[in-house]
C-alpha cells in the first residue's frame, strides 16, 4: 500500500517497484509513479487523523501481507493471521478502511493508465496502442476486407446497440465517495502534461486534500436504497456521460464515414423503477418517478446547451444572413429586447429556451433557472424540439457557418434524436406467476373460469386467444379486484400514460421473466389488451389493424428454458394473427437470454452452451419469418457466473448471424461505475460495443463451427453439468456450507440495493437471486459460479483418447471465438481465486466434518480446473496471455488478502453473538474493499 514503506523497503505498489520486472513493467512507470503517489498521500491522511500507531499497525499488517502473498513466507503468514485476529473491533474497522480505499485510489490510476496510452498513441499517428481493440481498429479492419463507408453506414442505419442500466446493484460505493474520486481521476491524468516543480506541487496538495476528504467521508450507507436513490444514482452516469459522449461517438463514426450521416442506432435503455420482478418497491408511482425524473434530466440539459449557444451565436444580421425560416423562427420567441433586434440567431434559441422551460413545467413540475422571457408554449413531442434546431442548423450552414453548426449545434441535434423527452427506454419486468395469477383473478371474477391456473396449456391458450380476439374487455369496470392484482394493472396503465407524455420509446418492452410456455406470452398481451396498449382484436376480421404498443420479451432463464427458447416461439408465431399484430406493431421481436439463473442452474459449461444453442435456433427461426427482426437481449451481470468479462469479446463470440446489427445487453453493479463512471472510459466502453457489433455483423463468418466443434461442445457441456449440479444440488449439507463459508447472510444486509437477496422466503439455492450467489462466492475468493464443473467436463473428455481430443481442445481455442472467449473468462475468474483464503472462509462453518468434506470437493475440482486450462493453453500460469492483468492482480492480493482476513474473523466475532457498530461496518465495509480490490464481482 505504501504507506510510506520503511526506509530499507522499496516503495511498494500495485505495480512492480523500479527495476523489480523491468521486462514485464515495460511501458508502466507512470501507472507505478501514480499509485506510489497515491499510496503515499493515503498513508500521510491515515497517519494525520488516525495517528501514528494506527499507521504503523496498517503499515507491518501490509508488509506480512506481502511476504506471505508474493515471497509465499509461511511465518509471515501465520503472524499475518495472529495480528488480525488480536485487532479489537474499532482497529480492525481502521484497517479495512486503509486498504478498502487502497483498491479505489488503485483502480483510479488502473483506470487511467490505459487511456493515456491511448492518447499518446493517437498523438503520434500510431493509432490503437498494443493492438487493443478500438473502433480505429475496427474501421481498419473493414477497409481491409473492402467493407465500404456506405455498405458499414446501410449496416448501422438498420441497427440498435443498447446498453440498459439495471437495478441490480452490487455496488458499493456512494455517490459522494464516486464524485471524489472522479475529482482524484481528474487531477491526476492532469500531471501528465505538466513539467514545473511548482505546478506538480500545487497539483499535488490539490490530492492530498481530495485524498483527504476520501479518508474523512463515510464509506458505506447508513440506510437501505430506495428505489428513487436508484433512480438518481443511475441519472447521475447520463450528466456525467451519455448525454455529452454519445453525440460526440456518433461524430467520430460519421467522420470515418466520410461524412454520411447515419440515424440512431445506439440508444440507452433502463430497468430501475419498472424492474418489479421480486422487488415489491416498484409499483406505478415508482414508474412515474422513473418517467419524470428521467425527463427532468434530458430536458435541463437542453435547456443548459440552449441557454449556452444562445451566449454564443450572437451572429449580427448585418455580417451574415439568416434564412426564412429562421426569422420566423425568432419572430415567435417573444423577445422583444431592442438590444437582440439584429440577432436573429439568439432570438430564436432564446424562444426555444422558452418553449423547453414551458416543456420542462408541463411534464415534471420543475422551472427552468433563467427567463429572458416568460416560459413558452411546451413543445408537443421531440420532434417539434428537433425542428427548430434544424432550422437553425440549415440557416448557419447556407450561411457560411458550418463549423459553428458541426461543432455546436450538431452534438445537440443528435442528442436530441438519441435521448428524446424520455432519455432512456425504460423496461417493465415481472415474473410470470404474477401474470397467471392476476389473469386468473380477472377470469375468475369475470366468471369466465374458475381456476384458470389449474387449466393445462393447451386450453390456456385456447381461452386466451378466444379472449385476444373479443373486442369485450375481460376486466369488469364495478369489480373489486385484490390490492395484487390492481398494483399488476395499474402499472400497466401507467406505463399507457407515461408513453402518452414522453414519447412511444419512453416505454417499449415488457419483459417475462421465467418464461416457460406460450401461454405466459399471451397473458402478457391480454393484459396490454386489459389497459389500453393493444388496439384492434386477433379477430381475422381486425387483423390488418390490431397493434400492440409494448413488445412482449421472453425471458428465458434456467436450462430447461433455454432449451425451450425456439420451440415456444414457433409455436407462438404459429398461432393464428400473432405475426401480423408484431409486423404492424413495428416488426420487432426482442428476446431475453439470461445468463445469471442458467449459471445457478446449470453451471458455467452448460450456461454458456445453451445459451449458444438457444440463439442460434432462435435465429435460425426468425430467419424464417418475413418482416420481423430479431434482437437478443443478453441479461448479462459482472463476474463471469453471470455472463461477465469484456463485453468486446462476448459479442464477437456470438453465434454466426444472431448478431446482425442488433444488440441489448444489461450494465449491472459495480460495472456500471468501471465502465461509466468516467466519461473518459465511459466513450471508450461505447465505442467497444459499437466496433464489436460492426464486426460481428460485417465481418463474421456466417458458417456452422466444425461438427467435431458442436459434438466436442455439447459432450463438455453434459459432463460440466453432472459435476456442478453433483455438487450443488446433489450432495447433502451444500446449502448449510454456502451459507456458512460465504458472507451471504451479511451482504443480504448490505445497503446495495432496494430488492431482497432472495424470491422467496427460503434458504433454497433456487430461490436465491443470481446477484447474492456470485457475489458471495467472488467475496470468499472461490467464484465457484466462474468455473466449476469445467475441469471435470475436460477430464472426462479426453480420458477416452487423450493425445487426439486433447488436440481438438486446442483447435477449437484457437479457431473459435465461442470456445476462446469461454477459456479467457475461465482463466481471468480462476486468476482471482485464492484456496487459502477461500480455506479460512471454510473454518467459519461448525460441522467441521461437513466443511472438510465438501470444501475438499471444490479444492479437487479446482485443481482440475487450472490442470485443464493449463493442457489445453499450455501454460501453468493464469492470464500467460494478458501480463498487464496479471501482473496487476499479483500486486493487488497482498492488499486484499487483509480485507478477506479480517471479513472472516468479524464474522466469526458477529455469528458469535459479539456485538457493536464497529463490528458490522467493519463486516460491510470488507465487502466494499473487496468487490473494489476483485472489481468484476457482481
């Protein structure tokens, strides 16, 4: 950690000391000269109001850490453990602050390091640094496989990337404690470019008092998030990016297309405050809340831009003219200052401003902060808004100002188109045991059917098609239903009205999670049908008309679902007016693969796999079909258990022609923050998604793998399955070891979010949520979800004929994005595995025999897992093909090791019945520094 090392060390870093790998550190001595820096004013701040003794105590707990972590001294690692179990509560809860916010000041330079090497490279005409992926790079690639401007700009006009921010957090930090470390991240990359002794010195008291109040600022939630602190933490990564970088990514894109303009095809999407699948906190009013505040955000942002081109474009009718247009525009604005006569261009954003303030008034209540005139008529749609930006674009490029309409008004003009009234297309989602169930209250008090639930699905789909194709509503107007069934149509209502204020993309999909049949499909649009979102009957009478507003998306989740993806989406599509309802509702099919519950179910092998399969049926059946287009949505969650890793590499290892210009994928926990966060990185990991996606669609090979490739996977995937599901639901005493050996029960507690950790009531590993489950096992160093069942499955694979099958391995590695991308994520989760560490997590459990017997079972499987990894990429060593990530987690352990440490001994000291503030933040705030030190865990 460096706080302040001793004289005889070498300063110690995250990175290598000088010299220490001259070989391996090439290229890193200013990452290790902005963590030394920052160890150094992180040690001065503990030593300042902690004291002397505390600082010392941080100091020789980090220096046994290293000894033992790095040098692997036993001695040092057995007086490690005596000092850590000696703390009392408050010293330990020091300790976990010190290296807590080690791994955040850490991950700041980490951050930072590699867009300055971007930088440099752009600088010096080298392009992309390191071969790393770019949308440079991508661009490159497609000149050379003569992939043109126009055919790459037809490709994106058809296309739709969106990321969708959920409500699933496992982040842990605040958004105070976010904002002091963007100020950090700012001042340190300015460093770079300074050469004064005196500017670095001011520099530098500037972090120290950043660090400072880092030390000082509280570092976990004292209170759990409501749904609204959701919402606004959510908000707070379009101020900071979306709303300034995407413009601006469009801009790049259409630079390197030789100027052809291309419309929206990368737009936002949201899941907080319509996510009410086992969250009881969403209701209607939190939809509305969503809506609003959603609103008020876009619409201040224009009405800041606004207010700042109108500074600026004071553009004299004497020196440059104006069009028709645009003088009838400033004709209308209002403003009759005498003072602005000669300004037509000021005039006319000045009435915009004033219509925007009547918008911001008529659709979320707020007031605009300035009035040059009194709030204007509200503009009726985005598109009225959009207008007369354009007016006043056309008038400054026939007037010999195009740089200032490219560069000033071009950036709003797009973002305008991109983000409407209603920035962010917010999903509804709900299981569908709560459809059955309300539509089965409806029915019952409509006396249609008594036990609609108990009706086998051939009937169930009978009834409802019947019902689907009556222009009568099954919803009667003088009944009283249960306050579960009003809150199940009441949002479904709200979400009519929210469309009606904000705009048809305010609100687009209703996703189904837990699809199992056709029937849970049909409920979904009786239900639009029940509140006003579907116009017209499937009666073939009405067929050319009907329509329904929100585009109904399976979720299909488990293994068995995935399976049956394809099949009840044919039979879906089969039955008679549903595919003419999607063709005149938009033509659009979204379906959801989830990656979380198939890893809970299945584990990593069998999850990956069919998911693989379940895409590539599906895109098999919806090429079958005329004028609808399918869009996978993939319900991906931050460590590899639940479809992490570089989202760059998981869309180029889609399936040939699942991909298709056509892409949602969800930003979930801690990611969010890694990848937003900063709008430096936030640019960067947009352009990832877009060049991955332009590549996938124009450059991959439309062609089936190997057969030998598919059987190879399919029997891994068979044997992966027995051996995790052997273990997970096959051997007795499991679910007390989980819940013993992991914090699980303490982070069900943590403030993270506004959902509980599990469905229902139980302590069954089914009911449990994805989210809890990973994030246990990445807290106790075993990410069991990331890799278990994969040794077992390549043991058995190639124990029949080793030498030729184990050959195959390697050819599928080598020429299969799929299996490739499978064997990095694999690789990087078992590179962040301890079984030390993960061995004290055990001792927490009472039946020692239980614990022994079963925490020896995943120490075998673990074994064979780094066994198989390392026969199949013929190295011993983790991450052999990515030294900077190895090189960064090696000298990150020593600094997580205490966390870990500390966590179990709280623990024991908590289950033991000791008590104390000291001893549960202590508990969550060894979560934080944990989930900061591993990043990827949720």
């Amino acid at each position: 950690m460096q706080l302040e090392a001793q004289a005889q060390e070498k300063p110690v870093t995250l990175a290598p000391a000088a010299g220490a790998e001259p070989d391996a550190a090439k290229g890193d001595e200013s990452l290790i000269e902005d963590i030394r820096l920052l160890g150094r004013l992180l040690g001065d701040a503990v030593r300042e109001h902690e004291g002397a003794a505390a600082f010392e105590r941080i100091e020789t707990i980090r220096r046994l850490s290293v000894a033992a972590s790095r040098n692997g001294d036993a001695e040092a690692d057995r007086n490690l453990d005596a000092l850590l179990r000696a703390l009392t509560a408050e010293e330990a809860r020091t300790v976990i602050r010190a290296f807590s916010y080690f791994s955040h000041l850490a991950n700041i330079a980490e951050d930072l390091h590699p867009l300055q090497q971007r930088a440099r490279a752009q600088a010096s005409g080298t392009g992309a640094f390191a071969g790393a992926p770019s949308l440079a790079a991508t661009f490159a690639h497609l000149r050379k496989a003569a992939v043109g401007a126009g055919k790459i700009a037809q490709a994106l006009a058809h296309g739709w990337i969106s990321p969708v921010l959920t409500a699933h957090p496992t982040e842990v930090r605040r958004k105070s404690l976010l904002d002091a470390e963007h100020a950090i991240f700012k001042l340190l990359a300015a460093r770079e470019h300074m050469r004064g002794k005196a500017e670095r010195a001011q520099n530098e008291m500037q972090l120290r008092a950043r660090v400072s109040q880092l030390w000082q600022t509280e570092l976990l939630r004292h209170s759990r998030l409501t749904v609204r602190d959701e919402i606004e933490n959510t908000l707070s990564y379009y101020r900071s990016t979306f709303l300034r970088e995407i413009p601006r990514l469009y801009a790049d894109i259409e630079q390197r297309l030789e100027g052809l303009r291309v419309p929206p095809f990368l737009r936002m999407g949201a899941w907080v405050g319509g996510d009410r699948d086992g969250n009881p906190n969403v209701t209607a009013e939190s939809l509305s809340t969503a809506m609003r505040m959603q609103c008020e955000t876009v619409l201040r942002f224009y009405l800041v831009e606004v207010h700042e081109l109108g500074a600026e474009l004071s553009i004299s009718r004497r020196y440059a003219g104006c069009t028709k247009a645009l003088e009838e525009l400033a004709a209308r604005s209002g403003d009759d200052n005498p003072h602005r006569d000669d300004e037509p261009y000021r005039r006319a954003l000045i009435g915009v401003y004033s219509r925007l303030a009547g918008t911001l008034e008529k659709l979320t209540g707020g007031q605009a902060a300035r009035h040059a005139v009194a709030p204007g008529e509200p503009y009726a749609n985005s598109w009225a808004l959009l207008a007369d930006l354009v007016t006043i674009d056309e008038s400054l490029r026939v007037h010999q100002s195009e740089v200032i309409a490219t560069q000033r008004l071009e950036p709003l003009i797009r973002a305008v188109e991109v983000f409407g009234f209603h920035l962010a297309t917010l999903d509804l989602r709900q299981s569908s045991d709560r459809h059955e169930e309300t539509i089965a209250e409806l029915l019952k008090i409509a006396r249609i059917v008594d036990d609609y639930a108990a009706l086998p699905e051939i009937e169930k789909q009978q009834l409802l098609m019947r019902l689907l194709s009556d222009p009568r509503p099954a919803r009667l107007p003088s009944a009283t239903y249960s306050e579960r069934a009003t809150s199940e149509l009441t949002i479904i209502e709200r979400a009519r009205e929210m469309r009606q204020l904000y705009g048809d993309e305010a609100i687009r999909h209703y996703i189904i999670s837990h699809t199992e049949t056709v029937s849970d499909l049909l409920e979904v649009l009786l239900l639009q049908k029940e509140c006003g979102l579907m116009r017209g009957t499937l009666d073939p009478r009405d067929a050319q008309s009907v329509i329904a507003d929100l585009i109904i998306v399976p979720l299909f989740e488990t293994i068995d679902d995935l399976r049956n993806a394809a099949p009840i989406m044919r039979e879906f599509y089969a039955l008679p007016g549903i595919l003419k309802l999607v063709v005149n509702s938009g033509g659009q099919q979204d379906v959801m693969l989830g990656y979380s519950d198939s890893n809970k179910d299945g584990g990593i092998l069998t999850s990956i796999w069919e998911l693989y399969h379940a895409s590539t049926a599906l895109a098999e059946f919806f090429a079958s079909l005329t004028n609808v287009t399918l869009r996978l949505f993939h319900g991906r969650g931050g460590t590899v258990g639940r479809g992490g890793g570089p989202s760059y590499d998981a869309i180029l290892a889609q399936p040939p022609g699942t991909v298709n210009g056509q892409i949602r994928l969800t930003e979930q926990g801690e990611v969010i923050a890694a990848k937003y966060g900063n709008p430096q990185i936030g640019h960067v990991n947009l352009e990832l998604l877009v060049a991955a996606t332009l590549e996938a669609t124009l450059l991959s090979e439309h062609k089936t793998p190997p057969p030998e490739f598919l059987e190879a996977a399919e029997e891994l995937s068979q044997a992966g399955m027995a051996a995790y599901r052997g273990l997970v639901y096959g051997t007795e005493g499991f679910v007390d070891f989980f819940f013993s050996s992991t914090p699980i029960s303490e982070i069900a507690s943590l403030n993270i979010g506004s959902r509980p950790a599990s469905r229902k009531p139980s302590r069954r590993i089914e009911d449990l949520r994805a989210i809890p489950w990973s994030f246990s096992w990445a807290q106790a160093r075993v990410a069991l979800p990331g890799w278990h069942g994969f040794g077992s499955a390549i043991a058995h694979f190639i124990e029949k004929d080793e030498k030729p099958r184990l050959e195959l391995l390697r050819r599928m590695s080598q020429e299969w994005p799929f299996f490739r991308a499978l064997l990095s994520n694999i690789d990087m989760i078992l590179s962040k595995t301890d079984m030390s560490i993960a061995h004290h997590y055990a001792g927490l459990v009472e039946d020692k025999a239980l614990s022994a017997r079963i925490f020896g079972m995943i120490e075998a499987e673990h074994a064979r897992a780094n066994e198989a990894l390392e026969k199949i990429l013929g190295s011993k060593e983790r991450l052999a093909d990515n030294p900077t990530l190895a090189r960064s987690l090696r000298h990150r352990f020593p600094y997580i090791a205490p966390l870990n440490y500390l966590q179990v001994e709280l623990i024991r000291r908590h289950r033991a019945g000791e008590r104390g503030e000291d001893i549960r933040e202590g508990i969550l705030m060894s979560i934080n520094g944990v989930a900061a030190g591993l990043r990827n865990t949720g």
